[in-house]
C-alpha cells in the first residue's frame, strides 16, 4: 500500500518522515467530487518505495497547485520522483530541492510495472483505465511550472519526459 495518500487537501505539510512501503511512499491525489489539491510542502524526508518515491496522478481529476519538495532521499524504488496527470487535471507550479534518488531499480515482480526504474518520469497522459478514465472532451491535464534544482540521481534508467511538458525558462538546462 502507499504509505501516505494525500487527497485533494490544502494547505498540507510531511515533514521529518522515514518511509518504507510495498507501493508509493507519498502518493498525492485529487479525486472526483472532492477537489484541488494546492499549497503541499514534503520536505527532510526519506523513502523506501516498492512503485515511486513521490507519485502524483495517480487520480488527477481536478488541478495540483504550488507543490514544493526539499531534502528528500528516496532509495530503492522504481521510479523516484513521477509526475503524471492521468486525468483532466493539471500540475501547476511544483519546485523540487535538494533531491537526491538512490538507487533507482527495475526488478518488478510482474510486468508491466509503474516506474522502469527513472529518477524522474514527467508524463501527461490520459489513462483510459484508470480511475479518471478517458475522456475526450478534456483529455490529459498539463503540466507547467517545474523548477528543479540540485538533484542528484543514480539509476538504471534515465529522466523521462513525454507528452505537453513545460519547464520554467531559466530550469531547462537543469535536467
């Protein structure tokens, strides 16, 4: 199971964590009917995650706003940092810090597994079978405003970047 789920909250702070779990170690969401989820602080944290360190879309019905991640480790998962909208809505505004992915491996007990063993995987795509599922009106969420800075990151697989992804102007060299 994850080890936090954090659901269409607002104005929400993990700090000071040490978590180790057989799926995402914090796996924030915005569900049908509940809402946005704006103003999420993770930092001085440390994982140890079977899926992704950090997993967002998993649900992304409604937006993801102003996220900042700072000193965090994640170790031993298949995908450390993953940014996703699987549904209508969209991440605006995420700022990571002082990350470092240790170990990013790709030993998936059956395939296909999330996470092929990236450091960070940006995507924006709908997942029809997921619980968003598709819908063609909408279509994907997107993803704007990524600021990333002093990521260290050691893994069997690279960064990933697919689909309508856009970077802050002055970060772009910094992946």
């Amino acid at each position: 199971n994850d080890g936090i789920d954090i659901t269409s909250c607002n104005d929400t702070v993990v700090r000071n964590c040490w978590i180790t779990t057989g799926d995402d170690a914090i796996s924030p969401k915005t569900w049908q009917k509940y809402g946005p989820l704006r103003n999420l602080l993770i930092e001085d944290c440390r994982f140890r995650a079977r899926s992704g360190g950090i997993h967002f879309g998993a649900s992304s019905w409604y937006d993801y706003v102003n996220v900042t991640i700072r000193n965090v480790v994640v170790m031993d998962a298949h995908g450390g940092l993953l940014i996703q909208t699987r549904g209508p809505g969209s991440i605006r505004g995420l700022s990571v810090s002082n990350m470092m992915v240790s170990h990013a491996i790709f030993d998936a007990p059956c395939k296909p597994w999330m996470g092929n063993a990236q450091s960070i995987a940006i995507s924006a795509d709908q997942w029809c079978s997921g619980p968003a599922g598709c819908n063609a009106e909408s279509g994907a969420g997107t993803i704007t405003g990524l600021q990333f800075v002093n990521i260290t990151v050691q893994s069997e697989n690279g960064i990933v970047r697919h689909s309508q992804v856009s970077l802050s102007p002055h970060h772009r060299q910094s992946i």
